[in-house]
C-alpha cells in the first residue's frame, strides 16, 4: 500500500495549503469565527474552483472523483488551520451519504450543484438520550395524507444554519415500511425549517445547531433500500476523515510547542533543554505518529472495501481521541500560563480536539464498539 | 473521615449557618460560574465574618476561629457541597498570613480588618512574562526615591486586578545581589496609585479574569514595604509553603465529583439506560472515587501533621500536584458525561452572559473543565513541584 501521498495528492495537498496559508493567519481565523455567512460563501466558492468541493463527487456529476485519503489531506489541513469550512457536513457527510443512499435522479439533481459550491448540507444523526449510538434513533418518518412527516429532535447538527438541505436519519415508520421498519435518509430544505433552527457556537468555534423536526415535512427520502449499509460505509469513512483532522491539529500543536520550548527560557536555560520536557514532547510526536499510521492504513482498507475496514475506522478513531487527549492537553501544558490564553492557537487547538473526539463518538465509545466487533467475530 | 459526636455537633452546626445564610439562587450561581463577580464574594464573606468565621486558618488573635484541623476540615467540606462561594484566596490564605507572621503593627491594623470583613479584596503581582516558573528572577523594579519607591515593570496573571483595591506584590530593590536576596513585599493600593495600567487577558474558557498589569514610575510610599527590604523571597516562600497545604482541593473535587453522578444519572444512553448504570462508565467514576479517597486521607494526615510539627516538607507539593491532577481528572469525565451537550459554548460579548444550549446540568461544566487546565500551571506548575520534591528526596 501507499503511506506516502503520490504527485497528484501532494499537488492536491500544495493547493490547498496555499489557499490555507493566504486565508488562515492567524489573524484570518479571528475574523473567520465571527460567522460572516457572506465571506463564508466566497471563500466556498474559491475552494470549488480548487476542486475541493467535488473532490468525492463523480466526474460524471462535475467533481473529480477521488477517494478518502484525498478527503484525509483535506481532513489533516482543516484540522491544522482550524478552518471553519464545511467540509466534513457538506463533502464528507453529505455527499457521501448522497452517492450511496440516492437514486440517478437525486444524485443528478444535487451532486453538482454541491461540486460547484452552491450547495451545503448538513447530516442530522444524533438526538439526546442516544449519546454515540447511530443506529438506534428515535426520530420517526410517518406518512399523514399524503405528507412526509418528521417527528423528533436532533442536536449537534454541525453547520445545521447554513445548510440548503440537510439529511436527516429517521426510523421509517412508514405504513409501506411495514414490519421491518429500517432506517432512512429524508431530505428536508432549509425553508421547511422557520423558526425550529436553534443555531449556537460550539468550543472550537464552529457552528452547530439543535433543530426540531417535530411535524417537519420531508421534501424526498433517499432511495437506498438498505439503509444501514449506507450509514455503516459512510460512518467508516467520516471516522477515518476525523482521525485525519485531529492528526492535523496535533501536527500543529506539535509544531507549535517544539517552537515554544525552544525559545522560552527559564532558570536560565531554554525549556528544550530540560529532560522531562524532552521526554514529554517525544511522547507527543509518538501519539501523533501512531494516529497518523493507523489512520492511512484504515483509509486503505475503506478504500480497498476490505472486510476489516470498520474495525480499522473504530480504531483509527479511538486512537485519534485517545492521542489528542494527551497531545492537546500538554501542548497548553508545556506553554504555561500563555497557554491558557484566548489569544494563541494552542488553546483553540485544545478544543478543536474536544470536539473532534466527540464526534461520531469518543475514544471510550469506540473501544466499547471495537470489542463489541471482536465478540461477533 | 474520622466522625465523633464532637464533629457531628460542630458538622450541624455549619449545616445550620449554611441553611441560614446562603441563598439558594447564590449557591445556584456558585454551582454553575467558574467566576464569580466581586459582590458576590464580598457579601459571603461579611457573612462569615458577622459569625466570627471569617479566617478559620488564622491564629485566634488575628480574628482566627480556634478550630482544630479536623473542624477546619468539616468547614471547608460544609461549604463546598452546600456550594458557597469560595473565599477570595488572596487577602485570607496568601497576603493575610505573611502579614501577621512578618508585618509592623501599623499594617496589621490597617490591612487585616479589611480582609477578615472582605471590604478589601486584594490580588497577587507576582509572575512576569519573563518570570513563570523561575519567579525569582522576576525583574519588575522598585526604586527608592526620597520617600516613595518608584515601580516600574510589569506582572501577568493577575487574577481579578481588574477589580481589587490592594496588590501584594514582589519587586526587586537589590538587582547586584544573588536573585532570591535582591526581592523585596510591597502593598500597594491600587484605588490611589497611578501610573498603573490593567490589561484584561481573555482565558482559554473566553472568560475575563486574568489580567497583564504594568507599572510606569509608579510612586508608593515607603511603608508600602512589608517586614524588611530585601528579604521579600523568605515571605514569598512562606506564603507559598501555606497556600499547598490549602490546594489539594479534595472537597471541591468531591463536589464535582458527587455532581457528575448527577449528570450521568440524568443523561441516557440508547434512550433507556443512564449512563451512570453504564458499567464502563460506572468504573471511571469509581475509580475517581477511589483516588479522591487516598487524596483525602493523605489531606487528613498533612493537616493533623501541620498543627504538630509545623514544617512540611515535600507534603504540600504532592498534594498540589495530585489533587490538581484529580481535579483535572473529574472536569473531564464531566464533560464526557454530556456527550454531545458538551459542545454548545456561547458567550455574550460582554463575557458575562452565556445561553445554555441543552439540559440545564450542562450549565457551567465546560468552563470549569477549561479554565482548570491551569490547574496544573498555576500554584508551582506540576513540573516545578516534581522538582520540589525531587530535591528533598533525592540525597546526592
């Protein structure tokens, strides 16, 4: 397999680095977390152009067709740059679950529209009282005289405001479901949604919101017939894609503090020169690198479609959370008091992580699915 | 816990004040605020004081309560389960000690009323950007110039200058002489000393409680001095040896701890199950438990200790670094507890206003876990009490 990005990827890579650095100082990101939906859009548009919108898109529906280790370059350097963009509702979430659970027809009526960066979605999955669980929803889709209906509430539905559609997983309790009663992707659009969007700032700075779709009509389900199957790929790839971006913040945390110890001084020395911090810095590049290498060798078996890539993905993610855990906390550590500041990124790196390992569940909850996964083994 | 008659007595006692005096709505507040404006401080502590409780740590000729170790520790207890504010640290357990162990009488009687009643609430200068872990190289200049010495320089984290109205604060008055002898204590005032600017730094849980403070030829009167000149290191290590024994934070983390079993009872997993029925989860909780119960038992001894041979060694300092680190510890699996609800954070520009996105038990959580990242910074970073007790343990 491939560990290292070949030319085309590090173009890729290039790119959007470039981008990052002339839109990510700093200074950018401040302004960039005062959610200016305008500025957003541009800079969406920008990235669209890059390609990046459609990078998972097929090219027949105007994107260019690549995998999940591109998704994870993308992933790495959203993580690095704390970027705001939407790539993991819109490209990663969305556009996945839109290419495996849709019919011709809605692909063709969505797709594009996302890989010219005029269209954001967002995927509303968990509830409160279901904490990590995926499958086990209680929002319901009924059908009342010929109207879709939702009932139910989601939360923590990342750029849930700015979405033009957002997904929503139901239990279908359809009369045409009958007994089986599986799950099932609803489209609902955001002018359905006046008044039931409670939008709100999370840790890291991004938006999310709770949203009430009690009585929301749905504008179309998507056809898959199984829709299970559907969640547990597009699960595997959005766990290895966070694994990819908390690597990305820890490389900047990494790069951040080797920098700090070595230049702040105290006792007449600088900090790089002390033993314990020596060691306690190589114990951050190892959880990075463990994170980094178990999270390539799981896009490679998402990519392969091979029978371990859900133990893989589990993993990936469980390791990320437990990584960033410690990486996060002693890059504020190792800076001292300007660590527990607003002002530097560190910080910002710190809760970046947090919401990283909580999404799509902690590493705890992932260790309880991986051993889940080896008893029916 | 070693309970008798006596300290059941003395446990219902505080109960009894505890009922009387704190208003619900402000033991709600105490509950979910990291930070506490200074009203709210100030008014509990007049409250202790009206009852004669106002320094349980102090001697009983300074306006001490006389306690016995384990009375001290019932209190404490009391008060941070029943959620009461926290006392302002700086004048009762810091600068009020160093005063009466070190002062003239003049200041005794100008500055130790002022902390007993909470009228005067005081703050600490010490650290400077370039001074964190090495304080004693701090370099924030103090001049004598006929009868004032003129300050010029800077100091950082400075908890709640913003609205204190006195400083303690280490300066250097000998920069030729080795760096722990050229230090000397000085109160200043900060309601009527200019040249003094205040700098709000904003925390990594978007709160304003820390500050960057500089001095620019600011003249304070000679007798702004405490005990003598240049000795200011000594007081700065006695005051340092009394607030460890303070820090281990036991009945704070218990508190915390006994309000994660709420939440996790309250929070569901599968939409049946709490989460605190959940064994995994269970574990993690017990296991805090377990630790909280060997920090106790360590806190319990250090104190009984402290009255007997009144000079600790190295005890302060574990019991810095391990209860912070507990501390630390049970903030997060609070926040684990909240799943998702642990990633709404608002904060209203003026910093003081928050909406509560979710349960109502969410509130106040995630700030708490933030801010107690400094847990292990603040007091002696954990780094600098290993190496306190590395040198007492370690011969040659």
């Amino acid at each position: 397999m491939d560990w290292e990005l070949n030319e085309e990827q590090r173009m890729l890579r290039s790119s959007i680095e470039a981008w990052a650095d002339n839109n990510y100082s700093w200074t950018d990101w401040r302004q960039h977390s005062v959610a200016n939906e305008t500025a957003r859009r541009a800079r969406w548009q920008e990235l669209a152009s890059l390609g990046v919108t459609g990078i998972n898109i097929d090219e027949d529906h105007g994107g260019l067709g690549l995998g999940i280790r591109e998704l994870q370059i993308i992933g790495e350097l959203s993580g690095s740059y704390l970027m705001f963009e939407p790539f993991f509702s819109t490209v990663v979430l969305g556009t996945s679950i839109v290419s495996l659970a849709s019919s011709e027809e809605q692909k063709a009526a969505i797709l594009p529209a996302i890989a010219e960066g005029n269209c954001l979605l967002a995927f509303a999955f968990a509830e409160h009282g279901n904490r990590y669980d995926l499958t086990n929803v209680a929002t319901q889709l009924e059908e009342h005289a010929g109207q879709l209906v939702l009932t139910g509430k989601k939360i923590a539905v990342l750029d849930g405001q700015f979405a033009d559609k957002i997904i929503v997983l139901a239990v279908d309790k359809r009369q045409s479901a009958g007994a089986a009663g599986g799950l099932v992707f609803c489209l609902v659009n955001r002018d359905s949604l006046e008044g039931r969007i409670t939008s709100y700032r999370q840790i890291d700075s991004r938006m999310a919101a709770d949203i009430d779709f009690d009585g929301v009509a749905v504008a179309d389900t998507l056809a898959a017939e199984d829709a299970s199957a559907v969640l547990a790929e597009v699960e595997a790839i959005s766990l290895v894609y966070l694994a990819a971006e908390a690597v990305g913040s820890m490389k900047a945390v990494c790069e951040q503090t080797l920098d700090y110890l070595e230049t702040r001084q105290q006792f007449g020395n600088k900090l790089s020169t002390y033993q314990a911090l020596r060691h306690r810095f190589v114990d951050m590049e190892i959880e990075k690198s463990a994170c980094e290498a178990l999270a390539i060798k799981a896009a490679e078996a998402i990519k392969q479609g091979s029978q371990d890539r859900f133990a893989l993905a589990i993993a990936a993610k469980a390791t990320s959370g437990r990584s960033a855990r410690f990486v996060g906390a002693q890059g504020i550590q190792l800076h001292g008091g300007v660590g527990m500041t607003d002002e530097l990124a560190i910080g910002h790196h710190y809760k970046r992580l947090m919401a990283n390992e909580i999404t799509l569940g902690n590493a705890d909850y992932q260790i309880g699915r991986f051993r889940a996964l080896s008893l029916t083994a | 816990m070693v309970t008798n008659t006596e300290h059941e007595t003395f446990r219902a006692e505080v109960r009894a004040f505890l009922k009387e005096n704190l208003d619900p709505e402000v033991a709600d507040f105490v509950r979910r605020h990291t930070h506490h404006p200074k009203e709210l401080t100030q008014r509990w502590q007049k409250a202790l004081y009206n009852r004669g409780w106002a320094a349980p740590s102090w001697p009983k000729e300074y306006g001490g309560t006389g306690w016995t170790p384990a009375q001290r520790y019932i209190f404490e207890e009391e008060c941070t389960f029943a959620c009461a504010p926290s006392v302002s640290p700086f004048g009762l357990t810091m600068i009020g000690p160093v005063l009466y162990t070190f002062g003239s009488q003049e200041q005794k009687d100008r500055y130790l009323p002022g902390i007993l009643t909470g009228e005067e609430y005081w703050c600490q200068g010490y650290s400077e950007p370039g001074s964190g872990s090495d304080l004693a190289s701090l370099s924030t200049r103090a001049e004598r110039q006929d009868d004032s010495y003129v300050i010029n320089g800077s100091k950082i984290w400075t908890t709640e200058s913003h609205f204190a109205d006195l400083m303690f604060c280490l300066v250097r008055t000998d920069p030729t002489a080795k760096p722990q002898s050229g230090i000397s204590f000085l109160l200043i005032d900060l309601r009527k000393t200019s040249g003094i600017t205040i700098s709000p730094i904003v925390s990594i849980d978007k709160a304003h409680s820390l500050n960057q403070v500089f001095f620019e030829d600011v003249r304070v009167p000679l007798d702004a001095l405490l005990g003598e000149e240049n000795k200011g290191w000594d007081y700065a290590k006695f005051l340092l040896g009394h607030e460890r024994v303070m820090t281990s934070g036991v009945s704070r983390s218990r508190q915390k701890l006994n309000e994660l079993k709420d939440i996790a009872k309250s929070e569901r997993l599968e939409h049946s199950t709490s989460l605190l029925s959940d064994p995994q989860f269970g574990r993690k909780v017990a296991d805090l438990e377990i630790q909280l119960m060997a920090l106790e038992a360590m806190s319990e001894r250090v104190l009984a200790r402290a009255e007997d041979a009144g000079r600790l060694d190295i005890e302060p300092s574990i019991l810095k670094l391990r209860g912070s680190e507990i501390m630390q510890a049970v903030h997060e699996l609070s926040c684990d507890a909240l799943g998702y609800y642990a990633l709404p954070y608002e904060y209203g520009a003026d910093r003081t206003e928050r909406t509560t996105i979710g349960p109502s038990y969410a509130e106040g959580v995630v700030e708490d876990h933030l801010y107690r990242r400094a847990a292990t910074i603040w007091g002696g970073s954990s780094e600098t009490q290993r190496n306190i007790i590395s040198k007492q343990l370690f011969r040659k």
